[in-house]
C-alpha cells in the first residue's frame, strides 16, 4: 500500500511525507487503478454489473419518516432523507456504434456501468443533472424530480473506461475520460459541449444522440476536472504521468471563449493529482485573500498551490498524514478555514483504519495546514467524494450562478460507495455529528467499489446520486435548506390548471409603434409582423406577435407544496420565482411573470430596425430578405440548425418499401439508397474572429448551402460543401465512410448564398449577401484542389487557406 512506501516524518500532527521516489507512487497509484478495473471485469463477467434486473420508478415519491423507505419491494434504509425517483442503467443505456466490430479498444456492446456527475441550471430554469457512463454522459431534465426526462446522451469518442468526470462553465460543460489511451485517443482530450442546445430539443423526440461542439487536444486522458467558476480558469488533473504536466494541474483558459478552451500552463512539481478544489481565496488566512488558490488531493498528501500567476506558480504547502494510503478528494467548509478529506484506500488496506473515515485539516495558514482529530463514520466501507453544497451554491461554484438563498453550508454530502449518500452536519468541526443517509445498495456491504460514485445538489434542494451497479437516484434531503423556507416541490403529475391563454383585450399593439426601418420609413406593427423575432417588435407589437394573454393572476390554490407536504401558497414562495418555471407558471403575478402589454405613448422612444422597408427594395433583394427573415427566425427559435443529429456511417440502406429508417428516423424513399451523412454539427467552422468580425453575426456555421464535386488525380471523390461560413471538401470515395479532409472559413461575411465550381483541379468559390467596406472587393476565392492529395489522414480535417482572392467583381450567386 502507497503508505508502506513513504518515509513518514512525524514532527506534528500533520506530517512531512518525503517520496521514496516518484516512480515508486506511480507504480502504486496505476496498480490500484488496475485492481478497481479488475473488481469491476470480474463484476461483469459474473453478470452483476450492470445490474440488469431493475426498473425505472417514477411518480412513486416515498418520504424517509423511519429508518427506511420501500421502493419497488426493495428495502432502502434511510435518515431524514426522501426517496424522489430512480433512473436504471437499462434507461441509460448508449449502444457503441462500432462494437462488436472493433472500435480500436475494447468496448463492450454498450453501458456498463454509472461513475462521476454534476449539474446544471438552465436559462429556462431546468435543474438538468449530467451523469457520466463508461461510453458517454446523459443529459437528463429533474426539475420535476418525481418524474425526470432523459433529454439525450454524448457517445464518448474516447475508449470505454469507468472513470469519467464533467463540470459546467457558465453555460458549457466539460467532459474526460480516464483509462488506457490508444494512439486515436492520445490527444482526445477535453469534450465541450454547449448546453443551450438542450433548450431547443424536441420533446417528442427524446433522448437524442449529440455529438461535442469542440474537443480539446491538448492531452488524452484525464482523471477529474476542476473550475475556479470566479476566475475563468480549468484544471485537467490526473493526466498522463508522462504527459506535459506530469499528471498534475494542467491549467486552461476557458473564460476568454468557454467552447474553445486554450492550453496556459502547469503545476508539476508535485506529480500526479487526482483531484483538486481551485478557488478565489477568500479564508482566514489574510495574505491570500483574493488570489487564486487550488487545494490538490495527490495520492499521498494535501498540496497547496498559489496559482495567481500562471507564469510563476508556487507550491505554498504539501501535507501528509499517518494514515495515508490514497489521498482521494476533498472538499473546503464555507469559510475555508478546514478541509475535510477522504482517503479511498485507508479502510481497505491500513489494518489501523477500520471504519469510515473522514480526515480534517485546518488550513487557516497555507503555508502549514495542521491534522485535527478524524471522524470516525459508524460504517465499515469505503468513502469515495464530498461536498459541501451550500458553499457551492454560496459562491456560484456548481452549474449555476450564486444564490440568494442557497442550501445550508453546515452540511457536507458524501457519497461513501456501498453505504450510499451520507450528511454530516460539520458546523461545529470538533463535534461532527452525522444527520442523515440513504443507502442506495442496501444489497451490499464491505470494502465494495460498488454503490454510490458521486452526487450533486440542484438549486432545489434535490441530490442527484450516481450509481455504479444501479444508475441515477434522486434524493430529497430534509435538512437542505435547515431552518430556512425550504424549495417548493413541482405539482405532482397531472400539473395544475396552467394559466389561461385567452386573448386579453386590455393587450394591444402601439399605435404608432414608434419603429422604424433601416431607411428611416415608418414600421408600423401590421407591417411587420415577420420580424417578430426581435424583441423591440415584440415589445412594441405583442398582439401582432401573438403574445396576449389573458389578466394575469396567480393559482389560488397555487398546486404546490412543501416538501413537508403542506401547501405552498404564492405569497409565502417569491424567493423561488427565479429558480423554477412551475413557481412562475402557478405564480405569475407573484413572479413578475405576467406577459407585459406595451407601453405607454409618453414613454415612447423611436428605434430603428437593421431591416429594410419591404415596400422599398427590389423584386429579387424583397425575395432574399424574406429567405434571410424566415432562416433568422429559425435560428432564434433554436432550430437552424438542428441540433441533435448525429452523422450517420458504415450504415447504408437499400429503398424498399417506400422508406428507409436512420437513427431512428424514417425516410420516404423510390429507387434511391441511402449510403451515409454527415450532420451539420460536424461541418461547423468557428468564427475566430467572433465577435470582432465586423459582419458576422454568429460564432460558428449555422446552415448549409451548394454543393460541387471533383475528382482528383488519384480517383478520389471528393465534396465540396457550401456552408454559410466557408466551403467543405469530403472524401466520398467510400460513400459509406465519408472523410473530412479540410475546409475553408470564408472571408466574406456570413450569408446563406455561396457557390463553387471547378476547372482544371482548381475550385472558384463566392459568396452573396450585403457587402462591408472591406468586403466589396473580395470577390472569388481560388483554390488549388491537388493540395488534397497530400495532407495526412492523421491530421484531418484541415483548416485551409485560399491561394488567391479574385478582386475585380464581386460575383453574385445566379
């Protein structure tokens, strides 16, 4: 065990460790991951991994009133905690598309197994929880934790491995895997995904396979992330020991464009890190206050880090214990004066540590954290990750910014594996008192890497539980929000009478609507009614635009209630109208929530329209407008493009029967096959220079255009796809394998129009739409097409330059 191989100061009770040597803790770090991975094949090969003889329950709330609940004839001890409803691994299943048929490593048919999550708050107030699988992650709605909704899953494109971690970053997540790499998934590093693109998902047509918006290359597996949420900054910890950073912090900057996190630098000294809290100090310790500051968990010590200055990073302590074994996660008390730590290993293999152990430190001087006495849990298993959720939601440091009235900060939440979901009330640190559990195996027992992975608390109170054997539990803590009002909970199902949607006369248009357009020409409301995308038009036009609705008041009964059970009426519950859309729905007068009828004449302020008066442009530019007017308001609505579409290979379809079905969805079909397709989420270009273009509205590709072809010299097929920001050429000569080889990012500004055709191995491509200053004598972009023979599949797709720009007539599209 990693303690036997450490020569152990004792000068005080916090202990100096010096290293044997570094390969020495390696080696016993990598063979404990080895040993977990072992326990878990040898789980599946016996069939109990995953556990495939549950059921989803839902609409089956059961309230902890004893010492257990009973749900689906299973018995679940507990202790002040409610049973909210439960989401088997057979519902989050993910098929591997390429298994059995060699995906590179060695996959499994599809799931196996739960491991990491967090969570997120969404624009529209969804509570979504983000659970890891060993071959992607699940998106899934609780905000109505009784009955939650699985919206869609990311397929991991890294090889299938237990570990695997995501956190959120304003309104993107960020996901790693750990495991074995192969020579694909060396710098397969960071997946980034962009969760508003949950809000626009059918509901009718769920869950949805979706794919990353970016990946970051800049190392392959990685073990846990950390984001200091106040600073802007990442941490990827437990990466290659050989890698750049040696397995320790490898820093990124995600706050300057969270979907395209940039490489900065390293804290490496100290080896390998398995995880890490990184913060914006704000403790006892005065010299920090307001630096960056990580608390590292590095397998046999609490290292602490100044990491203010990313060019000059100082390690300001580095503390062991007698007890150290595997120096797991830990998490900081709301003041930052203590960390409460766990050692994954010390009960299995430290014959001194018996029972479930939590380690505390104060850290009240950086620069000399000091032991205090460990509680001691009444358990004999393992414990894995905590936290301290009020804190989190305290400082914004979860998947949504801080709130005014967050959970209590007096509770940390544990997830110990096989004893489930444990609290601690650690308000006073030299009397820690343990206030409620759920055991989600009650099946098992022991030094068992089985049960509980992880959990995380939504703004509600509500704890998402991730299983290993099981899947995804929702929990209800009654101690959450302590002797504050506690969160509503969501009507139960079927929801209470909704608002009326009448027509209400007193709602009406502006007359004069005070806009006008491009020109300077009146835009009354009747006029415009195709612009009703824009807010201003909504503002000012709300009958044209439809959004009239009947006097507004709140339910009385509101349909809601405590998690107590008593009634929650509208007047007792406005802290919460921020935070769920049923408190908004039921409460909307309450809430502020009423749908506002336009204002007044006096305060009326004339504002103009980038759009041009219809009555005044010609026949063909009136046309243009209309088409650009219809894609902008799909683009707002959040359906161009479409999200949610995954490419589609090695899976062609002969037509018969007038159909054929891909991914799910039928296609009318006569007499032609299908071979394969390449979603637009693949084809998208990034706009660097967003959002200082000058003329680019978006950040990225939004929708496709023309189409031209070529074959190349060596008989290769090749594509050339138009879309609204550049051009695409696609290796198509195995039509049932499509390559992206490369692409273009235009430099004209973005419009739907573009065209290319081709001439002796050379492409000419242009672009239509409203010209800038520096746009008016860009005219065709020329490009050597034999460049394509000789770029490396490896390196594929390219970003291209044109060799030269035609200037002497802007082209317009025929």
């Amino acid at each position: 065990m990693l303690s036997k191989l450490l020569a152990v100061v004792l000068a005080t009770a916090a202990v100096t460790i010096q290293h044997v040597s570094a390969t020495d803790a390696d080696t016993a770090g990598v063979r404990f991951m080895a040993a977990k991975l072992a326990y878990w094949e040898n789980l599946k090969s016996e069939g109990a991994l995953p556990r495939s003889d549950l059921s989803t329950v839902a609409s089956a709330r059961q309230v902890c009133s004893g010492s257990s609940v009973t749900v689906d004839g299973e018995s679940f001890p507990c202790q002040n905690i409610d049973f909210e409803s439960f989401i088997s691994l057979n519902d989050l299943n993910i098929e591997n598309a390429c298994a059995p048929n060699s995906c590179g490593f060695g996959q499994q048919p599809g799931t196996t197994q739960g491991s990491d999550i967090w969570g997120y708050l969404s624009r529209d107030n969804k509570e979504i929880t983000i659970m890891c699988v060993d071959n992607g992650v699940w998106f899934v709605d609780g905000t109505d934790a009784q009955n939650p909704v699985r919206l869609a899953y990311i397929r991991s494109g890294r090889p299938q491995y237990a570990w695997c971690d995501v956190k959120v970053y304003q309104d993107v997540a960020y996901i790693v895997k750990d495991g074995t790499d192969t020579a694909a998934s060396s710098s397969y590093g960071i997946e980034v995904f962009d969760l508003t693109r949950l809000e626009s998902l059918a509901r009718d047509n769920q869950p949805v396979s979706l794919s990353p918006d970016f990946v970051y290359t800049g190392h392959g597996n990685s073990h846990n992330l950390v984001i200091d949420t106040e600073s802007g900054y990442l941490y990827s910890v437990g990466t290659s020991r050989s890698s750049q950073c040696r397995g320790g912090l490898h820093i990124i900057d995600v706050k300057t464009d969270p979907l395209r996190p940039t490489f900065v630098g390293c804290a490496a000294s100290d080896g390998y890190t398995h995880d890490a809290q990184c913060v914006v100090y704000d403790g006892p310790d005065t010299v920090y206050v307001g630096r960056q500051i990580c608390f590292a968990y590095n397998e046999d010590t609490l290292t602490i880090w100044d990491v203010e200055d990313k060019n000059n990073i100082v390690m300001l302590s580095r503390t062991g214990y007698p007890d150290a074994t595997y120096t797991h996660q830990g998490w900081l008390t709301e003041d930052m004066r203590y960390v409460l730590l766990d050692d994954e290993l010390d009960e299995r293999d430290d014959s001194s540590v018996t029972f479930t152990t939590t380690y505390i430190f104060d850290v009240s001087d950086l620069n000399n954290p000091q032991q205090l006495p460990s509680f001691v849990h009444p358990d004999a298993v393992i414990d894995h990750n905590l936290y301290v959720w009020g804190a989190i939601h305290a400082k914004g440091w979860g998947g949504n910014g801080p709130m005014q009235n967050p959970p209590s900060s007096k509770y940390a939440y544990l997830s110990n594996y096989v004893a489930g979901l444990r609290v601690l009330n650690v308000e006073n640190i030299n009397n820690i008192q343990q206030a409620g559990y759920f055991d989600i195996a009650p099946d098992l027992d022991g030094y068992a890497f089985e049960g509980a992975w992880s959990n995380y608390m939504h703004p509600s109170g509500v704890v998402a539980v991730s299983s290993i054997d099981r899947g995804l539990f929702f929990l209800r803590p009654q101690m959450a929000f302590d002797n504050s009002s506690p969160a509503p909970t969501p009507p139960p199902t079927p929801a209470p009478t909704p608002v009326p949607t009448d027509p209400d006369d007193s709602c009406s248009d502006l007359v004069p609507s005070g806009l006008q357009f491009s020109d300077g020409s009146p835009a009354e409301c009747a006029n415009i009614e195709q612009y009703c995308y824009l807010a201003i038009v909504q503002e000012r036009c709300p009958r044209t635009c439809d959004l009239c609705v009947a006097p507004c008041e709140d339910n009385v009964p509101s349909g809601l209630t405590y998690t107590s059970g008593a009634p929650a009426p509208c007047n007792e519950i406005g802290q919460y109208c921020a935070q769920y859309d049923f408190v908004r729905e039921a409460c909307p007068a309450t809430c502020d929530a009423c749908p506002a009828s336009a204002a007044k004449e006096a305060d009326l302020i004339v504002a103009k329209l980038s759009v041009e008066n219809p009555a005044n442009v010609e026949t063909g530019v009136r046309h243009m407008n209309q088409k650009q007017v219809a894609w902008d308001t799909f683009k707002a609505e959040g359906s161009l493009p479409r999200k949610g579409l995954v490419s589609s290979r090695s899976s062609a379809q002969s037509c018969v029967n007038g159909a054929v079905v891909i991914d799910g969805e039928s296609f009318p079909c006569d007499g032609v096959d299908f071979l394969s397709f390449i979603s637009l989420d693949e084809l998208t270009i990034f706009n660097d220079c967003f959002p200082n273009c000058g003329f680019n509205s978006e950040d990225r590709t939004t929708q496709g255009s023309d189409i031209w072809g070529w074959l190349s010299p060596t008989n290769k097929e090749i594509t050339i796809d138009c879309v609204d920001n550049g051009v695409w050429f696609i290796d198509g000569t195995d039509p049932e394998n499509p390559v992206r080889m490369g692409f273009i990012r235009s430099g004209r500004p973005q419009f739907a129009w573009c065209d290319v055709k081709v001439y002796d191995n050379t492409a000419y491509i242009v672009k239509d739409g409203s010209d800038t200053s520096a746009s008016a004598t860009y005219g065709i972009e020329v490009f050597d097409l034999l460049r394509l023979e000789s770029l490396a599949t490896s390196g594929m797709p390219y970003d291209l330059e044109p060799d030269t720009v035609y200037t002497g007539k802007i082209m317009r599209v025929a």
